[in-house]
C-alpha cells in the first residue's frame, strides 16, 4: 500500500479521476460540421451555425457519436443505460458561445452506467478501479492569449465536438474494497488503460499531448489503516501523466500538513503549476445546483435499443484485459510480463506478430523483448509499419527476426552468448535474418558430443594440476575447465553439453 509518511503517521491516498476523451467522429456532437481541428485547420473555419448559437438554430444528435459511447462502455464493462437525457449546463466563458454546454444531467445515470477497468496495483497484483459513469458532453473552443500583447483570440474549430467524460467511483458504503486509485502510479496506470481501450476501439486517439485526452483529479487523504473518505480537492484539466502525478503528490502532502497542524482541508477546486510542481487553490469547490442543469428542450431523450447495444457488441476487438488473460493463460507468461507486452496494442502486436502460432516461443520473445528491446525503444519498430532493416536502416529488430533467433536458441542451434552476439550485429546494421547471420559469420552452436568430446579430454590433459584439485574436492574448479573448453571450440560449444561431458570425464 502506497503511504506518505507525516509528522504524526503515515497516510494513505483516496484518488478519483474524471478524465475526459475526444471521441473520433467525423462531425461534432449536435452539428454537422468537422470535427477535426488539428492545428492546420484555420481558426474558425470549421463551425456551423449551430456551434455558435445564432438564433433559431437546432441541435441535432450525431448517432455516431453515441455508438461511440456504447462501445466505450462495453471496453469499460459498463451498464449501457437504455434511456437517458442531455441537459444545459450553465456558465458563462468565452469559449462557450451558446452560453451553456449540453451535457448530460448529473443527477440521472448517463449513456454508461457503473462498470470497471482492470489495473496492475502497487503490489503487482491485478487490482478492479470501479467506474461509476460516463457521459456525452460538448467541448468548448479555444481561447489564445499569446498572440498579441493586449488582446485575445478565440477559436470555436473545436466548440461542440464530442467528449466522453469518464468518471471513477468511490463505493462509500463498502470503503474497505479499495476498487479505487490509491498511489500516483496507480494513476498512471488507469490512465493508461483507459487511453488503451479506447484507441483499440477507435474510439478516441486518447492523446495527452495534443489535449484530446485531458483529466481532472480529485485527490483526499486519510490516516493509513482508516476507512473514511475525507474531504478531496479537485485540479482540473490536467495534460500530462507526469504532471499528473506530481500533482497528486504534492497535493496529498499539502493535505497532510493542513491536517497535522490541526486545521482541515477545504473542497476546493485547485490549479496545478507547471514550473513549480505545485497545487494552488483556484476557486472553491463549486456543486451541480450552481449550474442550474436543466434538461434540454431542443433535444429529445436517448433512447438505446438492446438490439443496437448488442450490434455493437458483437464488433468489439480484444482489449488489452483480455489480451492479459491470453497471455497468462495461454502463453503460460507471468502477470508481470503480461502486464508489460500490454502496456499499448503496438507492443501486444509486435509480440503477437513474433510469437505467430508457435506458442513455445511466447516466454523467449518476451523475455527478449522485456529485457533487451524495452530499455532500447529505438532498435524497434512498435507499429511494425516498416521493413526498416530492409532498407538498410540499423538497429532496427523485426518481430519475424526475434522469433528466429528464439527458436535457434530452443533448437540448440545457437547458445545464449552467440544469439546475444547475432542480436547486436542486427541492430549495427547488419542485413539478413538470424540464421543468415549466424551462418555468415560460422557461429552455430557445437553440440556434436564427439567434437565436444575431444576439447575436453585435451584440457583435461593440458592441466593435470588441476584435475588433481578438482578429484580431492576443489569442485569449484568446474568453471576454469568450461571456460577452457569454450575457449577451445571458439565460444560455439553448446555449455550445457560442455558440462555434463565434463562432469562424467572428471568422475
Ligand atoms: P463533481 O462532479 O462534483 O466533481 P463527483 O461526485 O462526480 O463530483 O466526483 C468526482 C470524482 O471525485 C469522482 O471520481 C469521485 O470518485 C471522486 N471523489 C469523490 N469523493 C472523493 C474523496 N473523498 N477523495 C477522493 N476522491 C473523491
Ligand atoms: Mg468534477
């Protein structure tokens, strides 16, 4: 369990996240215009009379955008709500041109209901962070304030187009299950397989960088061992894991200080710091009643039938929990390392790709690629787009080169040492596959016994010394005769073999 060590104890963290996804779709949310609005786009150009509220002008329900939501839901093994509603949340801000934005009423259960997502906890074991709902929402536009010295801009290109905001859960009634976020890490990690799931779905790009991917953190602290749940603040709008974290962090202990000197902790709505690292109060905590939701009149209910839920359901890929389970039992992978192959769907393809349907290759190929491939992200090629080495580009490994130079280890073709050299010599550049290579430069393993044989009867007669230690019992000694036999047949003597013939040599 994750504790911050106070004046007065350790504490441990209560962490909820309301995280915000873009949902990919052609047009925004209620009107028909683009919903692209990269940063090529022109300001301005992509809005519809709609987006910016001019009089008279109806929404009007983009179905694919809801598709999009049940499909989110089901990757998040959600209730998928056969009915909801859309409702006008009230505030006033540049970026809002209709001066309020359709979302969906916080008092009522969204287009997805109570669900779940699968994470690795602190402890390495897998660990359940309840989701209590999600809901369709518009997005604002973009105000630039850096663009001239007394003046700002505005640009609606992205006011109006869908987001999926998901929620987590805290099940007050049952504190002791810890189904929620509980350390930094943690948080890392739900994020992570979040933006996962929805980028295997197609969902959303689910991009922290580019803000198609944004989260609010809500983040309260308690004595360690307690079940309550105290008072959170929440920072919004948060665009970066690192970030993320630095705030929780900083966060909790500016709780725990405020606790320790006998004060409490107000609900306030926090702004984050970039340069310092450092959490600040913006504003306290505002409550749905100050928005005055109130459902919106331009916009009928939403209305889901089974049979479209079930469409939708039948067109869903494996999602990275599934592919986990796969891995494990199946492969016969340790959690840990399934956990790791599954961090995004290019690494789980590559290893796929590699493994083919050759299932005893799977612990080789991950072991490769945990320890040499994942410290060296730049001698592979994740999204396996490209025959880089083909092309005579170096240090590139391909999933087909890994899976052969796998199997000539499983074959006794090559030992652990000469595969680790053929590796090298692939990423400096070298052309042709693993065996090509190993040919190339003579490097195949010796397991005939009789040339074996005969490289260890001759140490054994060039260092009578020695043999007379090793027979009175300085069987440490074994080594020094492996490494000569080694020496002798040019490091190519499969050791195993070396061993055993040794051992029955020496007595
Ligand atoms: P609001 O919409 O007003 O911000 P919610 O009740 O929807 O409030 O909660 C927002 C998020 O804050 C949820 O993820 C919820 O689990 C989390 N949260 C609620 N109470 C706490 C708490 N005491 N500590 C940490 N997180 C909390
Ligand atoms: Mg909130």
């Amino acid at each position: 369990m994750y504790t911050i060590k106070g004046k007065t104890g350790d504490w441990e963290l209560v962490i909820g996240l309301e995280t915000h996804i873009e949902v990919l779709s052609n047009s925004k949310l209620f009107s028909g215009a683009s919903a692209d609005y990269n940063p090529t786009v022109s300001p301005n150009t992509q809005v519809s009379m709609v987006d910016c509220a001019m009089p008279g002008m109806l929404p009007v329900l983009n179905e694919y955008c809801v598709e999009q939501a049940i499909k989110m839901g089901l990757g998040l093994n959600a209730e998928i709500s056969r009915h909801s509603s859309f409702a006008r949340k009230q505030y006033f801000y540049p970026d809002l041109p209709q001066g309020y934005q359709i979302s969906q009423p916080a008092d009522e259960p969204p287009v997805v209901g109570r669900g779940w997502v699968e994470i690795m906890s602190d402890d390495g074991t897998p660990k359940k962070i309840f989701i209590e709902r999600a809901h369709l929402e518009q997005d604002a536009g973009k105000l630039k304030h850096d663009m001239h010295p007394t003046k700002s801009f505005a640009d609606y290109n992205r006011t109006g187009v869908a987001l999926l905001e998901i929620v987590t859960w805290l099940d007050v009634k049952n504190p002791e299950k810890n189904s929620y976020i509980s350390s930094p890490d943690e948080a890392e990690r739900y994020l992570r397989e979040i933006r996962e799931i929805a980028r295997a779905l197609g969902v959303s790009k689910a991009n922290m960088e580019e803000g198609s991917m944004r989260a609010d953190v809500n983040v309260s602290v308690r004595p360690a061992g307690s079940n309550e749940f105290r008072t959170r603040t929440e920072t919004k709008n948060m665009v970066s894991f690192k970030f993320i974290k630095s705030a929780i962090e900083y966060e909790a202990r500016r709780q725990i200080e405020i606790y320790e000197s006998g004060a409490t902790v107000s609900q306030d709505t926090m702004r984050y710091n970039q340069s310092e690292g450092t959490t600040s109060v913006m504003r306290s905590k505002e409550d749905a009643l100050d928005y005055r939701y109130f459902p919106d009149p331009d916009l009928l209910p939403l209305d889901i039938d089974e049979e479209t839920i079930e469409l939708i359901r039948r067109t869903m890929p494996e999602l990275p929990a599934a592919t986990r389970a796969r891995y494990i039992n199946d492969l016969g992978l340790a959690e840990y390392d399934a956990a790791r192959l599954t961090e995004n769907t290019d690494i789980s393809k590559w290893f796929d790709a590699a493994v083919g349907d050759k299932k005893q290759r799977a612990k080789g190929v991950a072991n490769w690629m945990i320890s040499e491939l994942f410290a060296h992200p730049e001698n592979w090629d994740e999204k396996n787009a490209v025959d880089a080495r083909e092309q005579g580009i170096a240090r590139i490994i391909r999933p087909s080169d890994l899976a052969e130079l796998v199997d000539m280890i499983s074959e006794n073709a090559v030992n652990g040492k000469q595969a680790k050299e053929i590796f090298i010599k692939m990423l400096d550049g070298e052309t042709g596959t693993p065996r090509e290579i190993a040919e190339k430069f003579g490097m195949q393993q010796i397991t005939d016994t009789g040339a074996i044989e005969k490289a260890v009867d001759d140490v054994i007669s060039a260092n009578p010394a020695q043999v007379e230690q090793y027979k009175s019992g300085k069987v440490g000694l074994l080594g020094f005769f492996v490494g000569g036999v080694m020496k002798a047949t040019g490091g190519k003597a499969n050791p195993a073999v070396v061993n055993e013939i040794l051992r029955t040599k020496l007595g």
